[in-house]
C-alpha cells in the first residue's frame, strides 16, 4: 500500500475520486497528505470530511516560487509520500519538486508525480483545455492522466479516455463529461503506479500485465449511417 500526497487548488473532485478509490480498495493506497495553495478550497473541506490530513499553504503573494515548492516537498516527505496527485492544482510545479519526486529504485523508471489533465494529449495543452478543443473544432476530446516533467502537459502518458464532442456542446457541458472520465480513468492509473505495474521505456508508459480493452480508454466506434 503507498501513500499518497493530493495537491489541489479548488473543489477537489479528483480528490474525491482518490479518497473513494482508497476506501473501496480499488487503489492500493492511502491519501496520507492533502496540501491546498488556497485558503478555503473545496478540497480541504473534502479530506477533512474522509479523516485524510490537509493543510493549506497559501501562495497568493509569494514571489520565489523555489523556496515555495521546496515547502511543499517538505511537507510530503515528512508525510512519507510515495506519490504525488495533482488534482486541479492550478500552479506549475518546479525543477526542484520534480527532483525531490523523481523516480526511485522500485518505481521502473516511473516518476513520482501524476497530473489528470482535461483533454487527449498532446492536443490542447495548459489552460481551459476544453474550451480550446471547442475553438478547434474537434469531434473527439477527452482526458488524459501522465506523469510530470518540466513542461506544460508533455509527461508521458499513463491513460487516456475519449469524449465526443456533441452538438450543442459548449464549455461546460463538454468539461462535466470530461471530468466524469477523469474520475473513472485517474483512480485506475494510481492503483496501476501502487501495484508496481507501471514502467517507462523512453517516453512510452508500459502497463504489466497490458491493462485490458475498455470502453473508457479508446475512442467510441464509428456508427454506421
């Protein structure tokens, strides 16, 4: 069983996902360390409701976004975190946290850090991610669960789920079936990374044994007219 570390900005759905993962066993884990950068964020209220540790570490104001991170990464590790989940964690993490997360003797080459991102990388990168699949006229969207380097959206890639984009789609219609993707599709990539199935090659994330075909991790088929 790992322990695991959530960052979160705002409401904390994803954190929820992660809680009820852990308490129905279908991560072989437990949130040992909720860590908020907002006073008052709907996450906090969610972890305290599960019993789960939090605190707040507030970032309006701070200007060395290094001494910040550092807190951060002492703060779970004295919380003996495993592995970090950024749940609608609304800040870049830096190089140093990466480093203090980076992979270890028994994580096969697999960073330590996992970000669920709103849209089927490598399209639509960084911010309102669905807003920008909409500009773009895409017929399929969808999300994405990766592990974290120091670009924007560009780890390697843990998951993904398709969403189609419907008729009459606008922003947040097409964020809520997104997000309820995240919630099915970011508990499972967690379990995979706890049960030590997950390994890197190059930039490919191998899952052992292959995880089997879902409906939830491949494009809905093609109908027929």
């Amino acid at each position: 069983m790992i322990r695991i570390g959530v960052l979160a900005s705002g409401g904390g759905t994803n954190l929820q996902a992660i809680l009820d993962g852990c308490a129905a066993g279908r991560i072989d884990g437990e949130v040992a360390l909720v860590l908020s950068n907002v006073a008052g964020a709907g996450a906090l209220g969610r972890a305290a409701a599960a019993g789960a540790p939090h605190l707040c570490v507030p970032s309006r104001g701070t200007t060395d976004r290094a001494a910040y991170d550092r807190a951060l990464a002492e703060r779970l590790a004295a919380a003996r975190v495993d592995l970090v989940c950024l749940a609608g964690y609304m800040r870049i993490v830096g190089p140093g946290f990466l480093r203090a997360f980076g992979p270890t003797a028994t994580t096969r080459g697999c960073p330590r850090v996992l970000n669920v991102h709103p849209a089927l990388l490598p399209a639509f990168p960084g911010l309102h991610a669905p807003r920008q699949a909409l500009a773009a006229g895409a017929k399929i969207s969808g999300c994405t669960v990766h592990f974290v380097d120091e670009g924007t959206d560009t780890g390697p890639i843990v998951a993904q789920a398709a969403v189609p984009v419907e008729d009459g789609d606008t922003e947040e219609s097409l964020a809520a079936r997104i997000l309820a993707e995240e919630h099915r599709i970011y508990p499972r990539a967690i379990d995979w990374f706890a049960r030590g199935r997950l390994s890197l090659d190059g930039r490919r994330v191998r899952v052992a044994p292959p995880a089997p075909a879902s409906p939830a991790l491949r494009s809905p088929p093609a109908g027929t007219d």
